[in-house]
C-alpha cells in the first residue's frame, strides 16, 4: 500500500525557504573565500609592480599563515644575480625564518605566475598547504602547465592547487613588461647611432 504524503502549501514555502538560505548561505562563503584570494593576489599583484620597478621580470608572492600576513617577496633573479632568487624562493625563505621552522604546513602561498620547477619543488619541499596562483606559465610551469604536479603520486605532499585568481592582471602585468622589454634595444641602438655621429 502506498502510504500517502500530505504537505501543507505553509510547509513547502517552509522547506524551500531552509533550501534556499542554505544556498545564500553557501555562496556567501564561496564569495568571501573569493575576496580573501583576490586581497592576497592583489598583495601579490603589488610585490609584482616593486620588482617591475627595478626592471625585475614582475612576479610576486605572499605568504599567509592564520589569516597573517607572514612574508612578501618580489622577483629579484637581475639585482642579486642569483638563479634561484624568485618571489617564491624568497618568500619561502622568510616565512621559515619569521616562524623559526621549515615546515610551512599551515601556511598558503599566493603567486601572481605559476611556479617553476625550482619552486614548485620549494614548496613541496616546505609543505606548503594550499597554493593559489594567478597566470598560468605554459614553457616553464611545474604545477600544470610543464609538468602537471598532481600526476606525480610518490611525491610525499600535495599542495592543494587553486589556479587562476586574479589571471587577467598577473598575465597582463608581464605581457607589458616583456612588451616594453623588447622595445629597449631599439631605443639603445638608435643612442648608439647618436653617438657615433
Ligand atoms: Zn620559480
């Protein structure tokens, strides 16, 4: 026998007004873990800008532990004449000596490009728990683009991976970089003429 269900028209607008707060809830929370990203990148965005200042290639990075703001790093491969100074590597290097600990496994990084294979490996390495990064770095990417870090299974961390927050402007700061980048030798060959006459 089927057991007949009677709803009142009072309870249905009920359960669909629980349905429907639950929803708003949700993306209330999904919005603000949004801003959250977004205010970190921008962060991120501005350590960019200092290294394009000095005429570094403009990438940034920041690190948050506990909603704290415990490192911020810039690009700075050119001033230091280092290989390995990238804005990760040194944003790395100072969350570990601000938190007196290698193991950065309650921290998440944010990176205006994709890292490379050395940073990729950095943060592996200092158990990095969540990374958000903004561009994608087809030729030299080592969490999707190169090599896709998910796809190694043995590795014994995973950050988790977020990609693509504030995509737009992290990529568009470093086409215009690289864009007035390749305009300089003109510029100098035209000074060299100069001189020369
Ligand atoms: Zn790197």
């Amino acid at each position: 026998m089927v057991q007949q269900v009677c709803i009142e028209p009072g309870q249905v607008r009920k359960e669909a007004a629980i349905q429907t707060s639950a929803w708003v809830y949700h993306f209330y929370i999904m919005e603000n873990e949004q801003e959250k990203h977004e205010y970190y990148m921008r962060m991120a965005l501005e350590e960019a800008q200092k290294a394009r200042e000095i005429d570094e290639v403009p990438v940034g990075a920041v690190i948050v532990f506990r909603d704290e703001v415990v490192a911020k790093a810039h690009n700075l491969r050119e001033h230091s004449m280092q290989a390995y100074a990238h804005a990760e590597m040194l944003a790395i290097q100072k969350a570990s000596e601000s938190m007196h600990t290698w193991c950065l496994d309650e921290c998440d990084l944010y990176v205006t490009l994709e890292p490379c294979m050395m940073c990729t490996g950095a943060i592996v390495l200092s158990r990095i728990r969540n990374l958000y990064y903004g561009a994608k770095d087809p030729k030299g990417g080592a969490v999707d683009s190169l090599i896709e870090i998910k796809t190694i299974s043995r590795l014994n961390h995973h950050p988790k991976v977020t990609s693509g927050i504030l995509a737009e402007e992290c990529g568009a700061i470093l086409t215009d970089f690289f864009r007035e980048k390749r305009k300089k030798p003109k510029r100098d060959k035209n000074q060299f003429k100069i001189t020369q006459e």
